[in-house]
C-alpha cells in the first residue's frame, strides 16, 4: 500500500488540525492523481528522447508525481476537498 493512503487512513482514526487534515488530503489527492496517470502513460509508446528502458520509467514516473503535485497545488480535482470534508466531520463526530 502506498504510505500516502496508509497515513490518510491512519489519519482518519486520530483527530487533526485543519491544517494537517488539509495537508494530509493534498497529499492524498496528489497520489491519487499520480497513480492515474502513471496508469495512463503506460500506454504512451517510447519517447524519442530516452529511447525507453528504465530510464524512461524511472524518470517518466517522477514527471507524472510533478504533474500530480503541480495540479493539486492548482486547486486539483476536487478528492482533496471531499477527504477533507470527510476527515473534519468524522473528527466532529468522535468527540
């Protein structure tokens, strides 16, 4: 399990300031992001570039974690919002 999703889990059950659940879900969100779109460039053929291999992963892999932290940082898609929402009324319930 990716230590993101394993500390937005852990996260849930111990009660946050807003700002680390704010944190906490950008974090999340930029994960979530990530994973979808290393999905979506396994699709992508070989750039011309690095001609493919390890490298390519490797470094095609860090690009997409800058894209998924640029977007969130951009306001994203909105999963940070709901994690957070969630997070702070589960919060408001357990007191």
């Amino acid at each position: 399990m990716d230590p993101v999703f394993a500390n937005t889990a852990a996260a849930l059950k111990t009660p946050q300031s807003p700002d680390q659940a704010r944190q906490i879900a950008e974090e999340f969100e930029a994960s979530f992001l990530s994973v979808m779109m290393n999905t979506m460039m396994e699709g992508v053929g070989n750039d011309p570039l690095t001609g493919g291999g390890y490298a390519q992963d490797t470094y095609r892999s860090m690009l997409t974690e800058e894209y998924a932290k640029a977007i969130t940082d951009a306001g994203g898609i909105g999963v940070a919002d709901q994690i957070y929402r969630e997070m702070i009324k589960l919060q408001e319930t357990t007191q």
